[in-house]
C-alpha cells in the first residue's frame, strides 16, 4: 500500500466481549487507519460511494460519516455504533449551495450561518420536501439538523464523494467521544472499514445544537458557539433547551458520554481508588488546564476520560470547570458522563 495506513487487530471469527458486559457480533473485516492525504481521502470517497461508513476528523469529534441519501448506508451508521434505534443525526456540507438544496433558511438562519459557518453549529432548519435526504436521517422529524464544519478532511471527503454526510461521533453507543483516531479504532476496530486519521480534534467537545425561531434562538445542545454568541449574531433571546418542542435523542440523553466507571464531579483532592482529572494548578492524576483555560481543557476533555477510564483505579473524579464560555459544555458532557 503507497499510503500511510496502520492496520487493526484482524479479530478472531468469534464474539468478542467487552468490559466484560456488550457482546459484539463477529467482527467481519479489520479497520485501516489512514494518514489523511489525497489518496486516503478518494478510498474513504469511494467507501461512502458504496454505502460504507468511515469515520473521519471534524473540529468536534471524530465523526462516522455515511452518505446522508442512502438508507442503506444511514442504517450501516446505527448497526456500526451499536444504537437501539433509530435518532436524528446531524448532515454535514460543503458549502452553503448544498445546505440550502436540503433545508429551507430563514432570515435569522442565514444570520446565523453567514456568522458560524464553517464551524462548530449546527442548526435545526425545516427540511426541503425535494432535499433527496434517507428519512432515517430525521427521524421522522418534519426537520433536519444541518452543519458547516471547518475542518478541510470532513469538507474535502464530502466534496469528493459529492454527498452530504450524516455524521454521529465515531464510538459505540452511549460511550466516550472520540477526539482522536485511536481512540475511534479502540471502540469501533472491526466495525468500520476506514478511519482518516488528521491527529487530535481542535474543539474537543461536539458542535452547538441551535433552532432558530423567528422571535428566538432555542439551544439544543451547548457547544463551542455559547449561548452569548448566539444571542449576539441573532439579535434575539436564547433560551435553553427545546420549549414545547418534543424529541429525544441520544446526546439529550441523562446518561451519555459514559465511562464504563463512576464519576463523581466537582472533586478538590482524589480519594482512594479514584483517578483525578484536575482543572487549574493543583494535585492531579492528569489536568484538562494548568492554567484553566476552559477551552484547553475542552480539547483535552474526552481524551482525559479515555485515559482516566483505561487506568488502573475503579473510579473517576473530575475537578469543577468553571461554566464561562464553553466551560458550559464541558460541565453539560460531564454531567451526563456522570449520570
Ligand atoms: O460535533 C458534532 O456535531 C459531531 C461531529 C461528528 O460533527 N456530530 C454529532 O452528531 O454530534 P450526532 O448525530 O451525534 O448529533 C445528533 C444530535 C442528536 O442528539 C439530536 O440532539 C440532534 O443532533 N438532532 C439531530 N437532528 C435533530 C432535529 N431534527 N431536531 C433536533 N435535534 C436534532
Ligand atoms: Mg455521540
């Protein structure tokens, strides 16, 4: 092979138990991760072209990518990560022209785009009756949850594969995100084909979940765009959570973004048994931030799971994280790594 690829463990035709708890189907194939450059991205072009997920880098997380108008493809995303059933999943694009052949923007929408594009937002828009989009994508939600992200080897694999990409966090279920591409080849070895693999994310937790209303901004899911943000590119009041609207998906789940061990929060000094995750200068097992920068500590916050989680001790402890800027979305993933 003339490209930089490393493969995973061929596992054995049998099932493989993990933590002692899930049982995974016997594995088909191992998984290639591949240094991403021209020729790994038209390989991963080519798998999405056939209906197959790979799982590549985006300034959030590592996101499992699969074309967005193939059921097949959609439905190859859930049976990979191992989801229960069927949720939205956001569609990642290239450029405004493609957004805009998917879903209907309204003023305070494309204000909202024309200030966060690309970038770590994804917005909530009615979906177009002639968008071409699986209807496993929304749910059945008369809606679709759109993103423009920054990172040039999501873009350029949606470009080369000439698809809008639905795209989870590349993990299994219920799990830690992933923000590099070990930690998606340690939960997803033998369920996806490709990995790209473009080193550690930059953002570190996933995007912001926005509706835009005409008389507000509803915030769905705290990010790295916060709330003050929204409300100052909007000119309208944003309000948090989802108002009368009903739905239920996995990153509004209570429990999520969960270590296989239990996580007590706002923890000064680790007990016995407990790997401490600190935040600022203090006594640590590892630190998020010496210097307590909310957004160093976000782009360290999942790996710091995967690491705490991987350790010898039974349990984890987490220092507080102050709640200014995106300091609100690390405490909303903690609190359900918590939960
Ligand atoms: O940073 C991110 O957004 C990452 C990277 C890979 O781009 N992606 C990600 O996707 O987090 P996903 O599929 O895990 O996020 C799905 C979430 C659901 O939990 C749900 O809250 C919301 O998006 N969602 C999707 N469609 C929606 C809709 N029509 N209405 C409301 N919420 C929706
Ligand atoms: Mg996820």
């Amino acid at each position: 092979m003339s490209f930089s690829c490393r493969n995973g463990l061929l596992l054995e035709a049998t099932e493989v138990y993990i933590a002692g708890t899930v049982t995974i189907a016997n594995p088909a194939y191992s998984t290639k991760s591949c240094r991403y450059g021209a020729e790994a991205l038209r390989e991963a072009a080519l798998l999405i072209r056939a209906g197959e997920p790979v799982a590549v880098p985006t300034e959030t997380v590592y996101g499992l990518a699969a074309d967005a108008t193939d059921s097949h493809a959609v439905a190859a995303i859930y049976s990979a990560k191992g989801r229960p059933s069927f949720n939205p999943l956001i569609v990642h694009v290239s450029d405004r022209a493609m957004a805009e052949r998917l879903a209907d923007f309204s003023p305070v929408a494309m204000r909202l785009a024309d200030r966060f594009w690309p970038g770590p937002l994804t917005l909530v828009l009615p979906v177009r009756t002639d968008s071409g989009l699986s209807p496993l994508v929304m749910a059945g939600l008369p809606t679709v949850a759109l993103r423009l992200p920054a990172h040039p080897a999501m873009r350029a694999l949606i470009r080369e594969s000439g698809r809008p990409l639905a795209a989870p966090s590349a993990n299994r279920s219920g799990s830690i995100s992933p923000t590099r591409a070990e930690h998606v080849l340690a939960s997803l070895n033998g369920k996806v084909r490709m990995i790209l693999d473009e080193g550690p994310t930059s953002e570190g937790v996933e995007s912001t979940i926005a509706a835009p209303d005409a008389d507000q901004v509803r915030l769905l899911r705290p990010g790295p765009v916060t709330a003050a943000m929204l409300e100052e590119a909007s000119g309208l009041p944003v309000v948090i959570g989802n108002g009368a609207h009903k739905i239920e998906a996995p990153g509004q789940l209570e429990s999520h973004y969960a270590p296989s061990k239990p996580v007590r929060l706002n923890a000064l000094r680790a007990e016995k048994d407990e790997y401490l995750i600190g935040f600022g200068l203090m006594p640590c097992h590892i630190n998020l931030s010496p210097d307590a920068n909310v957004r160093e500590a976000a782009a360290s916050l999942f790996a710091a799971l995967h690491i705490a989680d991987a350790s010898a001790a039974v349990k984890i402890a987490v220092a507080p994280v102050p709640m200014e800027g995106i300091g609100a979305a690390i405490n909303d993933r903690l609190k359900r790594a918590a939960a």
